[in-house]
C-alpha cells in the first residue's frame, strides 16, 4: 500500500472512531465524594450491612443523535470541543456493603422537588430526611433486608443546594451568544402560608427550595410584567377556563426582596407586595424572565446514569461502576415523581442511546392522568395544577391514557405513553381518590367525555387506593391516630386523613419484581370504573354522601379540558406563548362512589376503611382564610363515626355506629383481620404487614 493510501486509510478510521464516539451519549465520569457504612455496620438480614455513595455524575450527550434532539432547546445549549452537551447532576446510592449478597436489583427513585421519600413509605420509617443517617431514617429495613440497591440522581434544573437535595447543572439555552428571553407566568396561592405576621415578599418561583427564572429586569415595564389577583384559578361551576382576575397597579409591588415590608431592597428574583400576601387570593405574574436551562436534560440523567449502571464498568477515566453487576431496574416516583416517569417514558427516554431498555418495571404513583411539563423553555416542572391554582400548567395533555387512542380534538393523530413494545416498562399505576378531583384520575382509565372505559394495554396494572388522601407517608400508627388540619394546621374545615398506602405500595413492589423477573402475573388492575358503577360526577357523589353535621361537599374538583398553549408546543415540549391557554373542548371527569359512611368503593380498600371507625375521604375543604369552600392542597378527610347508636341520634348524624357495626372491640379487630387477610390473599398485602396491622387495631381503644 502507498504511503498515502495509508495515510488517507488511518485517517478515515480516526475520523469513524471519533463519529463513533460522538453518538454515544454515557457517563464520562462518577466523583463519589462520600462513602461511609450506615449505621455503624449494623446487618439487615441476610444482606448485611449498607453503604452509602454520594457525589455527582458527569454526563455528555450528542445534540444531533435523534434520541437526544426530543431534549427541547439541546440545540441552543452550549457545546464542547468535541461538539457535546456537558451537564452533571447530584448522586445518591445505598447498596449492600457486599453486593452479590443483594437481590441484583436496582430501585430507582426519581426524586420528589429533590428530596427522597421512598425509603419513608416502603420502610415505615419514623422520620424523613435526605441524608438518611440514622436509624428513624430506616424505618423496618424492608427495602435492605430484601437486597435492594437503592439511588437517587438530581433531574430537576431549580432545585436550590440545601437541605441534602438533589441539584443538578445544566447549560443555559444560548441564541446569537445571548440567553433567551421569553414572557413566563408564575402564582403565589397561599402566599402568607403557615405565618401568623404578615408576608410580604416572596421569590418569585414562590419557593425558597427553587430557584426563580430571572427576570429581564427589576423595572416592571423593561420586564413587561402584569401582576393580577384573584381568589381562585377555577370558575364556579368548575370549568376548564380560568378566570382574569383584577391587575395590581404597578405602585402597589416590585421586583425586590422586602422582608418587612416595602420598599425593600431591587431583585430579579423576589416580589414585594405592599399590602402583603393573603391565603384567600392567587396572585399570577406574567413577566420577562431570562436564563433558561435546557430543563429536558432532566430525562437524560435518568436514561444514561442507569444505563451506566447496567452496562458499563467504569466511566471514562477509570472509575469503576460500584453497581456493576445488576440485572434488574425497577424505576418508582409519587406525585411529581410520578407525573416524571409518565413524562419519561412516552418522551422515549425508556429508551437509551443503543435502543435498550432502561427501567424494567415502574410504579407510578398518585400521579393522576397528569405528565410533568418539564421538556419546555422556562419549564414549570415544580408546579403541579390543582383547583385553586396553577392551572396555566400544561400537566394534562394529550394522551393521558397508555394505550394508543386518536386524540379528541384531532383524530387523525393517534397516540399513547406506551408505543415502545421493544422498550416499554411493565407499569403499576395507582392513585388515590385525592387525584380524581385534583389530576383529572378518570381520564387515565376513560374516555374524555366519559361514555366508556378505556381498555389498559398487557403490561399495565390499574390499581386505586380507595378513600385516601395523596400524602405518601409511611405507616397511619393505628386506625385513631388524628389528622391535622392542613396548611399552618388551620388550612381545613376537618382533621387530614391519616391512613396511608405504604402497606399497598410495599406489596406492590414484590409483585411488580416478580413480575418483571420471573414473569408472574400481577395482581388484577383494581380500579372504579364506568361500567361498574363506580365512577360518578362530583355532583352525583355529594347527592349520596351521607349529610354528616358540621360537614359540607360542594362537588368541587379540577376540570380539565383540550388546550391550546401556542403554535410553538408540540408533542408536550416547546415555548408556550400562550401563557393563559385557550380552551378547545372540555372533559368530563369523574370520581369514586362512596359507600353509605362516605368511603369510596372500586378501588382496593385499606383495612381501615374496610373496618372504619371514621369516614375516610381524600378530599378537604378550606376554611375562610385559605379560600372558603375551596378543596384543600394534598389533604384528605377523616370524620369519626358515632361510638353508640344513641350518640348518632343525639347529634343527628346519620352513619351507623362503631356498636352497631362491631359490637365490641373484639368484633372490631376480627373485622381489621378479616380486610387484611383477605387483601393478603389478593397479594395486596405482605404478611408482616397484616399481622402489624391487626396489632395496631388491638392495641387500639376502639370500643373499650
């Protein structure tokens, strides 16, 4: 061969390797800053002892691969040498100390506004705390004594340091070497919050846990910013419309942190408002804001870090994989977390770069029929629309459901979250009855004008948590533990319901494993449904809610509707220019029936609601400070029952008593044994969790 040929030869292999490399989107390198055994090496179970790994991870992506172009703005995001998108994110790990006495799987938990939580509802932990360091933080060790490995990775572009949150750095969208500016909306409902003195400045993501997006200016015109006020984002009756609200003269706030009171000191981040902050009233801001983050890198931490995890054994300049090894994935997320994998997965980031699977299995939780609104400019990620506020959120779009469907207003276009056979996960989705009148939960299993039932594709499970309430703490302590009252514990008209799914969720996840590993079918889907009866308007639940003196129901939730939110949003990313939405068509959502107590039916009832002392909603109303009648934020309900037939008769309250319906405190606890088995029996329950449950209601005073 000519000295040339060969030349020109190891040039184009130079040239292959380096476009080989470019479209490999990895983990360049993993900085563990901490690593410490917990608890002082104390063992859980057969597994042993944990450790625990802290740092951050590095990440480059290709902007042109087509798995990376759905990131919205990746092309406007600064690049490297090597034409790459660099961006890193906080890390959190605990993995047995020995890792082949683990069970090889991986749990991964999308962090909630950067906090971790699962450890709080799948181990009944005591306490909740980010650093998980002391014994409370552990709760019964279930997910240790099991063999899990356990991790957490920052995705979400606010999340201020602190706190031991999980942050993350990305790239701010660049145009002509300029940041972007572009007009956002935010709201400050519940602006005086738990005070008792007057508030009269917030940042303006309404949340000192959250970075605020910048505005242009401190000067209101520069800024072309509006401040409006009004005491709800819904009409009455509900609707999917929001209402204008009145404009706040410009003399009467600014952009500027002012503490106690104006004038203050000028921010780009805070407003000050003169007459201060009521609870009755959402405030909505529309201004110029600059610096945006290309948020949708959010997705690509969670693809590529368990990506690593499952197929790489060290990053780029020699760290090994710690968790190298693992053969499994199983992904969960609540609320937020949740709206995040519905977001996740019909985004196509289930999918890594080579076109494998990333999370084998999920547990999405309370997460309603909503998707986070995180692949947009100016993302509102950390809002979550309900009845009273942020409603401008475009949480709910098109497709709702996880089957393909034809969209209502354009039916040509069909879609669904699931249309990746090759790389769908196996789903449980759950929700309570709180996310039927706050998440528009119906329309996860109807159509939206609610005249049939959707049909769930093979590889979902539909499962409702009947009559409880959206919190997902840990273990309810008891059937007569009390509730609080909400915001300040004076948000509510009546005590929170306290009874929580960890035992569901707990259960759940050892069916969803099986599922995933040994291909054993799951529990059936367990959910209300048209056909059954089960699902009903609000208005015809407030008819046969049980008239329980001192209790209002006024039928209230959050309507939804088809929205326009400009010509610039496609596919659930883009710029929203249309900061107010137009409506296109309105849905018609549905609610859980309940029984003659008040309790829903349809759906997998706790023992506590099978066997109540109370009547268990997962809805509260406000009291006049916050919004008289408006519902309550993430707070349900609970109401005790009559102890005797003559203490009913006296107060005129119309449910049968805990006499009547147990006799005495042995009939009570037999009734709680009786609902534990019986979920037991259906796999919604584990046996440890039976035998506690039916120890609680014994070592209760119910009708001693």
């Amino acid at each position: 061969m000519k000295h040339s040929n060969l030349i020109q030869l190891c040039s184009l292999l130079v040239a292959v390797s380096f476009l080989g490399s470019r479209a490999e989107a990895r983990v360049t390198r993993i900085d563990v800053t901490t690593r410490e055994v917990v608890l002082d090496g104390m063992p859980f179970g057969e597994t042993g002892p944990y450790e625990k790994l802290r740092g951050t991870v590095h990440f480059e992506v290709d902007p042109f691969d087509p798995r990376n172009g759905v990131v919205f703005d990746i092309d406007k995001a600064p690049r490297n040498q090597n034409g790459m998108v660099e961006f890193a994110a906080d890390f959190y790990i605990l993995k047995p100390v020995d890792l082949g006495k683990g069970n090889g799987a991986l749990l991964y938990e999308v962090n909630n506004h950067g906090n971790k939580q699962m450890i709080f509802y799948l181990n009944n932990s005591l306490s909740i705390g980010n650093d998980l360091s002391v014994a409370t933080d552990f709760g019964d060790g279930f997910l240790m004594r099991r063999g899990y490995t356990v991790a957490w990775v920052g995705w979400e572009a606010l999340i201020q340091a602190g706190d031991n949150r999980m942050t993350v750095q990305f790239p701010i969208a660049m145009e002509h070497n300029q940041p972007i500016n572009e007009r956002v909306l935010v709201e400050f409902p519940d602006g005086q919050g738990a005070s008792v003195d007057p508030v009269y400045t917030r940042p303006l993501s309404g949340n000192p846990a959250s970075r605020s997006y910048a505005a242009f200016s401190t000067d209101p015109v520069e800024a072309e910013a509006e401040l409006r006020v009004r005491p709800s984002d819904s009409p009455r009756p509900p609707a999917p419309d929001i209402p204008d609200g009145e404009v706040v003269p410009i003399g009467q706030w600014s952009f500027a942190r002012c503490p106690n009171g104006p004038p203050g000191t000028p921010s780009t981040t805070d407003i000050c408002l003169a007459a201060g902050f009521r609870n009755d009233q959402v405030y909505q801001l529309i201004y110029k804001a600059t610096n945006a983050p290309v948020s949708g890198l959010g997705h690509i931490t969670t693809r590529d870090f368990l990506a690593f995890v499952r197929n790489d054994k060290a990053d780029d300049v020699g760290h090994p994989n710690d968790l190298s090894g693992l053969d499994t994935i199983l992904c969960v997320g609540a609320s937020q977390s949740g709206k995040y994998l519905r977001d996740f997965i019909y985004q196509g980031f289930n999918e890594d770069e080579e076109g494998r699977r990333v999370c084998d299995g999920v547990h999405i939780t309370v997460a309603g029929a909503e998707r986070v609104a995180l692949n947009y400019r100016f993302a509102a990620s950390f809002k979550a629309a309900n009845p009273h506020a942020f409603r401008p959120v475009p949480s709910e779009a098109f497709p709702r459901s996880y089957a393909i469907r034809p969209n209502p207003i354009f039916p040509e276009i069909q879609d669904g979250i699931l249309k990746r056979p090759t790389t769908d996960p196996k789903v449980f989705h759950s929700d309570t009855s709180y996310e039927y009148r706050i998440a528009h939960a119906s329309l996860v299993d109807t159509d939206e004008a609610a005249t049939e039932d959707l049909e769930q594709p093979a590889n979902v499970r539909r499962y409702v948590f009947s009559a409880l309430e959206h919190s997902a703490g840990g273990p309810s302590r008891g059937p007569e533990v009390p509730g609080n009252y909400g915001i300040g514990n004076r948000e509510c008209q009546q005590q929170s319901n306290p009874t929580q799914y960890g035992i569901f969720a707990r259960a759940l996840l050892v069916a969803l494993e099986q599922w995933v590993r040994q291909d054993i079918a799951p529990p059936e889907s367990q959910a209300p449904s048209i056909k059954n009866g089960t699902l009903v308007t609000a208005d015809e639940y407030c008819g046969e809610f049980p008239r329980i003196p001192g209790v209002a129901c006024n039928g209230l939730f959050n309507a939804s509707g088809e929205r326009d939110f400009g010509p610039r949003v496609q596919s659930s990313r883009g710029v929203i220019d249309y900061l107010i939405p137009h409506v296109l068509s309105e849905h018609r959502n549905l609610v859980p029936k309940a029984d003659e107590l008040g309790n829903d039916i349809g759906g997998i009832r706790h023992p506590y609601v099978e066997a109540p002392i109370a009547t268990l909603t997962g809805w509260n109303l406000r009291r006049p400070e916050f919004g008289e009648g408006e519902l309550c934020a993430l707070v349900g309900m609970k109401v005790p029952l009559p102890k005797t037939l003559a203490e009913g008769l006296k107060t005129g309250d119309p449910r049968p008593s805990l006499e009547e319906l147990y006799g005495d405190h042995n009939g009570y606890v037999e009734a709680v044994a009786t609902a534990a088995f019986n979920l037991w029996s259906q796999r919604f329950m584990l046996l440890e969790d039976v035998f506690q449950t039916i120890h609680e209601a014994d070592d209760s005073d119910v009708l001693r």
